[in-house]
C-alpha cells in the first residue's frame, strides 16, 4: 500500500509541469499562434527560477523568476511572428535552440547546488486519511496552482467575452480583424501567457522536481506537452487527463526498469516519446486538419495597411 502511494504521488509530481506547460500553450494555439519555442522557454524558466532562488534564497522570487523568463522569451517570440509576420514553425524551432543555449549558460555556475524543498499545503486531518489524504490534501502549490489553472482556463475560453473573442480569432483571424477585434493585440498577450506558463513549468522542474539544475533539465517534456495540446483536441479538461496520462508512462517506465524486467532501459525510457506518437497517430483527421484545431493556426496575420 506504501508502494502503490508513492507511485500516485510520483505520477501527479512528473504531471503537472506537462500540464502547467500544455495550458499555456492551449491557450496560444486556441489564438491561431502555434509555438513550436516551448521546450526553450521551459529550460529558461528552470535556470532562471532555481538561478534567483539559489542567489537570494528565495523559492518565491524564484518562481516569479521563471514566469518571467518564460514571458520574456515569448515576448522575443511575438515580435518575430506578429511584428514581422515571420514563419511560425521556423521561429518556434529557433526559440528552442536558442533557450537551451542560453540556459545552459545561465545556469553554469549554479550546477552541484541544491535547494530545500518547498513546503507543501497540508490540511489537517484530512492529510492523515489513507493514500488520497497525501494524494490531496498535502500537496505544494504548484499542484494546486495547476489544478485552478485548468479549470480557469476553461472558464475563460467558454464563458467569458475575452475567450470569445479570442477563440473567434484563432478560427478565422480576417473575418476578426474586419469585425474590428484586436487580433494582434489578443495574440500578444495569449504568447505572453503561454510564456509564462512554460516558465513555471520549468521553474517546477528545478525547484521541486529535481531540487537542482542540470543542462538539458527538461529532456522533451515541452515537445511532450506540445503535443498533449493536440492530444487534448485544444480543451482544458482533456489536457488534464493527458497530462496525467503522460506522467504515469513517464514514472511507470522508471519503476519498470527498478524492478528489472529484463527489457533494455533505452526501450523503457523511449515509452513516454513512444506514447506520445502513438497517441498522435491514433487521433482523427478531416480534410488535413485535426478535430478541434483553431481555424487560422500558424498562420501569419497581416493587417491591412
């Protein structure tokens, strides 16, 4: 019963940077910009966070650090692709490289330090119910933090005028400029969020994932959750099904090599990537285009002069 515990508790701990990451980019995407630059921002995010935090001891300014890295990052992304119209999947792909470059050099001198855990929100009473005590009531705030995320996400795109608005213009970005909504405006700000989300995401994974900084940290979880984002058919609620999805094959395969089941731990760590295709494969296409994606996504929007 311990065993079974620690593994939920593991699942939901390699799960929510895949989920704080996908919803950022949900909402990105749901706005007609496709971010290939995920992976990049996540890596920013992890140096910077663990960076300030180690520097000022700090785990707050740590986090905000992260966040504002990640929007940094997607600010240098927008004025690419929405100031100068340029190619989406190249500036994504260029976004990347150049985060875990950067990254890498940020977070030199921080390599080989540690940092103590961040205190999880225990509720008492609650706590001490066996397995789903710790399961949800003794969890850190991220996990909480992801959770709210979701469900305001959802609230936003679906029942409020912003969402509307937003939504309208990721479907067809003409018809939303000639109806006079700001379109680059909107767009702007939706790259900005999904920075910030893939910040923290990385911020997760230096200061309560790992504990420390390593280059190459984030070992593809942003291409992972970029396509949970197509996985999830571009809605909150299935973003948060595969995010957890995702973490159990990723936690699974480490458990399935501690016990030695006598295949090779290359195939056991390729299972999470090999799930990811395979997901991807198995989803439906209509007329080129997957069920659920945004209308004018990826590409350029150039207003009328």
């Amino acid at each position: 019963m311990n065993m079974f515990e620690a593994i939920l508790l593991t699942i939901i701990t390699a799960s929510t940077p895949f989920l704080i990451a996908a919803l950022g980019e949900l909402v990105v995407e749901r706005s007609g910009v496709l971010n290939l630059g995920l992976e990049g921002m996540m890596a920013m995010g992890a140096a910077c966070s663990f960076a300030v935090a180690v520097t000022f001891d700090s785990s707050v300014l740590g986090i905000l650090a992260g966040a504002l890295a990640g929007a940094l990052m997607a600010s240098l992304f927008a004025l690419v692709v929405l100031g100068f119209a340029a190619n989406q999947v190249g500036s994504g792909l260029a976004l990347t490289i150049f985060g875990l470059g950067l990254s890498g050099l940020i977070g030199a001198p921080f390599v080989g330090a540690r940092r103590d855990p961040i205190p999880h929100l225990v509720v008492p009473g609650l706590s001490d119910i066996p397995i789903i005590g710790r399961l949800f009531f003794a969890q850190d705030v991220f996990v909480y933090g992801s959770l709210a995320l979701t469900v305001g996400v959802a609230y936003f795109l679906n029942r409020t005028r912003a969402g509307l608005t937003l939504r309208s213009i990721g479907e067809n970005h003409i018809s939303a400029h000639a109806l006079g909504l700001p379109v680059l405006r909107t767009r702007f700000l939706a790259v900005l969020f999904g920075g910030a989300c893939a910040g923290l995401a990385g911020a997760y994974l230096s200061l309560v994932y790992t504990r420390f900084w390593s280059p190459g940290m984030t070992a593809g979880r942003g291409w992972i959750a970029l396509a949970l984002v197509v996985f999830a058919a571009w809605r909150p609620a299935w973003a948060l099904v595969g995010a957890y999805i995702f973490g159990a094959a990723s936690v699974l395969q480490l458990h399935a090599q501690a016990a030695q089941f006598g295949v090779p731990s290359q195939v056991l760590s390729a299972v999470p990537y090999m799930a990811t295709i395979v997901v991807l494969l198995l989803l439906s296409f209509r007329h080129g285009r997957a069920i659920g994606a945004p209308g004018s996504l990826g590409t350029p929007f150039v207003p009328e002069r």
